[in-house]
C-alpha cells in the first residue's frame, strides 16, 4: 500500500510538472499538496526540462522557508545565463566560492 502510494505522488508530480512546462505555466507545480511535491516539480523543470525561468528558486524557497533550498538553483542560474549578480544569492560557502568558475 505504502509503495504503491508513493507511486501514486511521484506519477502526480511528473504530471504536474510536464503541464507546467508544457504550458510555461509555474504556477502548476502549486497545486500540488506537499512542500516536497511542489519542491520537485520545480527542481523537474530547472533541472530536468531545463526551463530558463530563475523565479522557480524563489518559489522553491517559499516552499520550503529555507534560505539553503535555493542555492543550488541560483548557482545553477548563474552558471547557465552567465550572470554573475545571481551567486550574490547563493548562501552554501561550498556553492558561492564555486559559482560562475
């Protein structure tokens, strides 16, 4: 029952992100009813669909309230758009000495 459930989550998740891309719509991923279902459906779409959209980190920090829940998207921002003012973002020590390198 257990597996079959998260099963269940993780399909509804992929579902909702592949809307969410496929309608440029991030808004998607917060209809989902877990912080970590929507957390994953952002880290999806930056990670995996590599949607070019850096207001996905600030969702992402929304979510979860974390000022670190975000650096990893930040500095991937960073690197991918060349922008240098988005590592001013990124809190970890280990992700900010090697943003934008």
């Amino acid at each position: 029952q257990e597996d079959y459930q998260r099963s269940l989550d993780r399909s509804r998740v992929y579902c909702y992100s592949q809307v969410a891309k496929n309608t440029h719509n991030l808004d998607v991923c917060e209809k989902l009813s877990t912080s970590f279902g929507k957390t994953v459906c952002y880290e999806d779409l930056w990670k995996n669909d590599h949607v070019n959209d850096v207001s996905i980190c600030d969702r992402i920090s929304k979510v979860y309230d974390d000022p670190f829940s975000n650096d990893e998207c930040y500095s991937f921002f960073a690197q991918q758009n060349s922008d240098p003012s988005l590592c001013n973002k990124v809190i970890r020590d280990d992700l900010k000495s090697n943003c934008l390198k």
